[in-house]
C-alpha cells in the first residue's frame, strides 16, 4: 500500500464551507503508539490550535457552586474563596449567574448580573446564608446551565464553571442521560471547566465533562481562582462537522471535541497499518470559521507505551463517553493509574505463589501483563508457573527479569534418574511441608491467646494447602491434617473462651458506664433541683406565692418525684398563699365595713338637684350607639406614615408564590422586592420558640391577596405578622401580646348636653323658712312624701322648721 493512499484513508476530513478562512499551520501535535503481539497499533493523538490566545468582551459565565452536605468546613471556606477571586478577576463587560447547585439549583442573582454590582453582593450574602445540605444532582445543574444561556440571547462568549466534588445523586453514570447533556452543551457552545472541592471528588466525572465540553480541570489551591478565570477568557474552537473517520482507524471519542488555545486535546484509539501523516479540523472560533491542518508523525513507540491498550479497552465500554482524557496530563495520569493496576496484579500473583495457587497465580499475571507487557514480576511468575506445570503453561515472549525480582520456596528437580529425582523430589516436598505445617502450629500457640480468629485463618489456608497437595503419600498428608485439625479444634475453643471474657468485659463496662451515666444523671437532677428551691424561696420572699407552687415547686417534683423537698415547697408555698389571702380579704372586708359606713354618712348629706340631669328614652340612647357603631367601624384615627400606608395597600394586592425547599428569608426577600415594601423577620422571637429563619418553605399560590399569603404560610408555623415602625414584622403571636398599639375614637357625641338652668321663682322650690307660705305647696324639693305636713299650713312646711 501506497504513503499516499495510507494518509488518505487515515487522515481526518471535514467539510470546509465556503466563507472559511485560509489554512493556519498548527504544529503543535503528537502521537503516541504501541504495537501489540496481534500486530494492531494502538496510539494518543495531541492536538493544539496554534492561534492566540483571546480574551472576548462581554462573556456570559454561569457559576456553579456545591452547596450539598459535603461542602461545610475547610472544603466550604476554599469553594467561596475562590468564587471571589473569580468574580474579581473578570471584567466589568462580563455578566455572571450565580447558581447553588444541591438537590436542586437555585440561583442566587435570578439572571446575569455584573460581577462587582450591589445584585452580586445580595446574591453572596444569600449564598453565606444557605445552609449545606442534601446531596448534588449535576445531572439537574447541566440542565439549569443549558437553560439559563438558552433564555439569553447570543453573540457574547457563554463560559459555565462547576466548583464541587462532582459526586451527583442524579444518575449521570446512565450514558443516555450524559450524552443527552453533553450534546446540548455542545449546541449551545458552552465550555464547562470545573475545581474538584470536597472530601471525595469524582475526577473521572469532572475530567470527562471536561474533556468533551471543551474546559479544563483546575485542582484547588491558592492560584485556582486566577487559572479559572484565565480559562474563561481562552480560545475554544467548535468543530463544525462530525468526523468521518477510515474504516480501519478506531477513536475515542468519536467526535472530536472541542479545541482550545491554552491546553491540547487528547484522542486514543487503535488501526492497522501505517501511522496517520496528516490531520484537518474546521471548527467555529471568536474570530470566525477556522481550518486547522497537523502534520502527525509517531513521537516513538516501545513497551512503556503498553498502557494505551488498556485505555482504549476503557473507552471502548461506552464509546469513550466517560473517559477523562483532558489533555497530556490528564493522559500522563492514566498511565499511572494503569501501571499501578498490574503493579498491584502482580503482587496479588505472588501471593498466590506463595500460597502453592498456581491456577490463581496464573490469571493475576496474565492480568498483570495486559496492563503492563513488561511488568517483571508477572513475567518471573510465569515462567515459574510454566516450569511447575507445564500442561497450563501458555506462551509468553521470553523477557529477561532479575532473579531478585521473585522469592519462592522450593526447588525444581534437576535432570537425572527419574526414580531417583522423583524420589527426591518428594522428600524435599515433604519435609517442607513439614516444616510449614510446625510453623503454622507454633505461631498459633503463641497467637492463640491474643488473636484466636488470625490463627484460625492460617491454620485453614495451611490445611488447605495440606489437602490439594499431591506430592506426598497419603498417611503423612493425614498425619498432617490431624496435626492442623487439632490445632484448629484448641483455636477454637480458645476463641470460644476469649469471646465470652470479651463478652463478660462488654457487659461489666456497660454496667459501669450506666452507672456512670445515672450517677451523672441524678447529680444534674440535684443541681438543677437545688436551682429550683433557690429561685423558689426568691419567689416566697417576693409574695409570689401561687408562681412558686405552680412552676418552680411543679418543675422540681417532676425532676425528683418521691423526694420530699418539692412536696414540702408545694404545701408550703400553698399554705403561705392561702394566709396572704385570708389576711387579705380580711383587710378588705375591713376597709369595705368602714368605707360603706363612710358612704352611709356622706348619703345623708342633702343636695340639691339644681339643674336636673336628664337622661335621653331609651330608643334614642339605642339609635345614637347603633349610629355611631357603624359610623366608626373601620376608623383609626390614629396617625398612619405612608410607608405603613403603603404596606397595608400591598396586603390587599394580589401576589404569586412558587417555591420548592426554600429558606424562608429568601421568601420574605422575594416578596419584598415583588411588592416594593420593607418587610423584617424578628429573629429573637424565632429564636425563642426554637426557628430560624432558613427554614425551607414549598408553597405554590396564585391568585389571592398577599394578606391571605402570609396567612397561609405562618400559620404552619404558628408565626404571625404585624405593620409596626414602618415595616411588615415577622414575629411569633406571643410578642404581638407585649407590642401596644394607640387607638384614638371619637366621643363627642357620648356628651349630653345639660340644660340651664331656668330661675323661675323660689316659690318651686318650696318655703325657705317661714317665707315660702302656701305658695311651695307639694312643689317642695322635699315634698310632704318625705316631710309629712303637721298642721296644714305653709308655714309648717319650711325646710328648716321640720324636725330632724
């Protein structure tokens, strides 16, 4: 096959439109081969545009920051911190939605805000307020994220930046749901970069979001803010086309992702013959539609290469979908991870050796060369394996490994006599196994007593050893599984034993520990009781006797009931209450005894009804209150400010309440921008009665008067509101009892008018002496019902001339 034809078939080809731009060189590239025993050709192929890095104008960033139940602490401090410097460090043309993402996303600025404007600096205080809780849905977040730039119109650079351990409650391991997310980024040209922070981080999820999407990974640390916002402001080149790639060449992904100016991009894969020469992009940049071209060339190949076999295994699971390939280093660390893989594969294959498991040491080593052809250890293993047993023995291509490298027991017979060498070989068998199974006893009558449960699993791996073993003749494997079998029986008799001790010291520190726990118990029941009688004899010292008896004395009988002390402060404080009374009623039955005595006295004192009071019929008395019943209903007199005017206008008003799991300050704040009034939650009193305000909140309302609103809402929580000093007060119904409101009524229409007096002659008023005559007849004040006349005539009728 032709060069030519071979970079034909393997060069990557997309369709240029017809506005594009001139061809730019782009040398930075690399590939990356292994070449396995089968002849196929695995590789990682780098790219980089080789174009400036830009920093666009008027960028609309979304931030998403972790507010789950794992963001608290340290992990919270650093995630705020560098949300700061992020918001610093952009410019005044950018504009920012901030966006807590927990179990569901929320944003904090409810839209695209400046980074350094007043709405920001609301939306950080909001933030400091949310309390961590519940688990993260990143599948939900991306969703938000595609939503918030789809209600935003385009021509502005859309940047999204994930800070959060990236562990989602939403599923987005179900590659449907992914690359449904994925897709939708990828239409809507938003890079998503992300900063792993938490106690567990999901780097494989991050990197892989990452990676697809066209953002970095940035690890925390002092310098993660300004690298973050670098990122918003690079180059990221969107591939216009879908790959077409030759039959005979394999990637991972499938689709190129997209390219940026500041990192390269990572794509591994297999083919079949010659190396790629030549690679073309055409993608969508800040500055237009770009062609990009690479001139590939393999870096090198060799075994410490091997590791790409094992990442293209990886990829080819869901198509590449998860695999956290950012850039070289993000593949610099998968070859680490892979290495380590057959390092550890290789020691558990050793193990097994050691344990006389070929079956088992044989899978491992295999296992541990196809992550690692090179590794060793596996190779030493597997020629010791072939040597011992050469029926499973596979072929293995001959790599010369240090004899340090692998330990084992046991020798392999040398040529000779066969008789002879078998012979020998069976003692050598035997007297090791000898010697391993009086090892094994020794250590388990030293260990017996301490650790029974490891002595038992050596002695079962020992006596399994025993049993698979066919180079011994039979009476001394029996001789030796007696051996183990009653070494077996006093370990377990032994831990038999142990465990009831264990048993019997559970219990006794149970024991003590609630004792303890009682003793400490009574003490603060003593202490607090000695508390009650001190306040309880300040309560008798004061008078308050019935508030010493019902509270302070109730309380103590309930922390100490069968001790006499509050049965004795209940009856005396009972009987001192009942004395107090007696006395007192005694002292008012006297003052009442000499006060009607004294109003007895003061009745007989005579006065004159000049003029009369008169009273209006009952009819009008009841037609005049009716009146002013209804004249008065709803009229406060009182002075109103017009900022309480205008709360009591906004009570009226129809309002809309939609929310899910919301803090019930962030409520109050929604409302209070939505009606254009202040409104003030009384923290104290939701201290007192055990609330806060960060309660969540669901409520769906629509239609109906912001009064019948807050009604609804406080009444679950047995809060209640009030318009006082010029704002809406949150408050609970107790504190309402101690505020005092003024209410000013009318009255003047309660003042009855008295009458003049009309002087008419003293003659009504009956004689004055002997003066009056006849003339007072029964007119007098007195008149003769009172003063019965004694002879008749007018002068016996004067008011001074009666007898008293």
């Amino acid at each position: 096959m032709s060069q030519h034809l071979l970079v034909s078939q393997l060069a990557v080809i997309l369709l240029v439109a017809a506005t594009a731009t001139p061809v730019q060189a782009a040398s930075h590239a690399r590939l990356d081969t292994f070449v396995d025993a089968a002849g196929e050709t695995y590789f990682a192929l780098s790219l980089q545009p080789d174009t400036p890095e830009t920093s666009p104008s008027g960028r609309d960033v979304v931030i998403l920051l972790d507010t789950s139940a794992s963001q608290t602490g340290d992990f919270r401090r650093d995630a705020l911190s560098t949300l700061d410097g992020i918001l610093a460090r952009l410019s005044a043309d950018d504009r920012v939605d901030l966006t807590a993402v927990d179990v569901h996303a929320v944003s904090m600025t409810r839209g695209f805000v400046a980074p350094d404007g007043p709405e920001m600096a609301e939306a950080r205080k909001k933030l400091d307020r949310r309390v961590p809780l519940g688990s993260t849905d990143l599948a939900g977040a991306l969703q938000a994220v595609a939503e918030r730039f789809q209600a935003k119109p385009g021509g502005r650079a859309r940047v999204a930046i994930y800070i959060g351990d990236g562990i989602s409650a939403g599923n987005l391991t179900d590659t449907a749901t992914y690359q449904k997310r994925i897709r939708r980024l990828l239409a809507q040209r938003i890079p998503l970069s992300s900063c792993p922070v938490g106690p567990r981080v999901d780097r494989r999820l991050l990197g892989s979001l990452a990676a697809r999407t066209g953002g970095v990974v940035v690890e925390m640390g002092p310098k993660a803010a300004a690298q973050l916002a670098a990122a918003a402001g690079a180059s990221v080149y969107w591939p216009t086309e879908k790959t077409t790639w030759p039959a005979a060449v394999e990637v991972y992904p499938k689709q190129i992702p997209p390219l940026r100016s500041d990192r390269d991009t990572v794509l591994v894969g297999s083919y079949t013959g010659d190396a790629p020469a030549n690679v073309r992009v055409t993608a969508t940049g800040p500055a237009g539609q770009h062609e990009f071209a690479w001139t590939v060339r393999p870096s090198g190949t060799g075994e410490e290469r091997s590791y790409l076999k094992e990442l293209v295994a990886w990829a080819r699971v869901d198509g590449g979908a998860s695999l956290p390939l950012v850039d070289s280093a993000s593949l610099e660390q998968a070859r680490h991870a892979v290495n380590l893989g057959a390092y550890r594969m290789a020691r558990l294959a050793r193990q097994a050796m050691a344990a006389q498991n070929y079956e088992a040491a044989k899978r491992l080593a295999d296992d541990a060369l196809r992550r690692d052809p090179n590794n060793p250890q596996a190779l030493a293993i597997r020629r010791v394996i072939a040597a011992r047993q050469p029926a499973v023995a596979t072929v293995v291509p001959p790599t010369e490994a240090s004899p340090a490298e692998l330990i084992l027991e046991g020798n392999i017979p040398a040529p000779g006599d066969l008789i002879a060498t078998y012979a020998g070989h069976r003692r050598v068998v035997e007297l090791a196994l000898r010697s391993k199974v009086q090892t094994a006893v020794n250590l388990a009558r030293r260990k017996m007593a301490s650790d029974p449960d490891v002595v038992i699993g050596n002695l079962k791996v020992t006596l399994q050893m025993v049993r698979q073993s066919r180079d011994v003749t039979a009476d001394v494997r029996n001789q030796l599984i007696g051996v183990l079998q009653a070494a077996l029986n006093a370990a377990g008799r032994q831990r038999t034993e142990l465990d009831h001790h264990r048993q019997h010291r559970a219990e006794r520190a149970a024991a003590a520990k609630e004792r303890v726990l009682l003793h400490d118990g009574l003490l603060r029941k003593q202490q607090k009781v000695d508390q009650l009688m001190a306040r309880f004899d300040s309560l008798l010292d004061e008078g308050r006797h019935r508030l010493a008896e019902e509270v302070v004395a109730a309380a103590a009988a309930e922390e100490l009931p069968d001790h006499p002390v509050p049965v004795a402060a209940t009856l005396l404080a009972r009987t001192a209450g009942y004395q107090r009374e007696a006395m007192q009623q005694r002292i008012a039955r006297q003052k009442g005894v000499v006060g009607t005595l004294g109003m007895v006295e003061k009745a007989l004192l005579p006065m004159p009804d000049d003029p009369s009071i008169v009273y209006p019929p009952a009819a009008e008395w009841q037609e005049l209150s009716a009146r002013r019943t209804e004249k008065y209903r709803s009229m406060d007199v009182a002075r109103r400010r017009p900022a309480e005017r205008k709360i009591l206008e906004a009570l009226d008003s129809p309002t809309q309440i939609e929310f899910i799991e919301t803090p019930l300050r962030d409520l109050f704040d929604y409302l209070e921008d939505f009606h254009d009034i202040e409104i003030e939650i009384d923290e104290r009193a939701l201290n007192a009665v055990g609330l806060n305000a960060g309660i969540p909140i669901t409520r769906h309302l629509k239609g109906i008067s912001l009064r019948s609103a807050l009604r609804l809402i406080l009444r679950e929580l047995d809060l209640t509101y009030t318009v006082r000093d010029e704002v809406l007060l949150i408050t609970t119904p107790e504190e309402i009892e101690h505020l005092m409101t003024t209410k000013v009524y009318p009255v003047v229409e309660l003042v009855v008018p008295i009458a003049a007096p009309q002087m008419s002659g003293f003659g009504r008023l009956g004689g004055l002496g002997n003066q009056g005559g006849n003339q007072g007849g029964n007119d007098n004040i007195f008149g003769n019902n009172m003063f019965p006349q004694q002879n008749g005539q007018g002068r016996d009728q004067g008011l001074f001339n009666q007898p008293w």
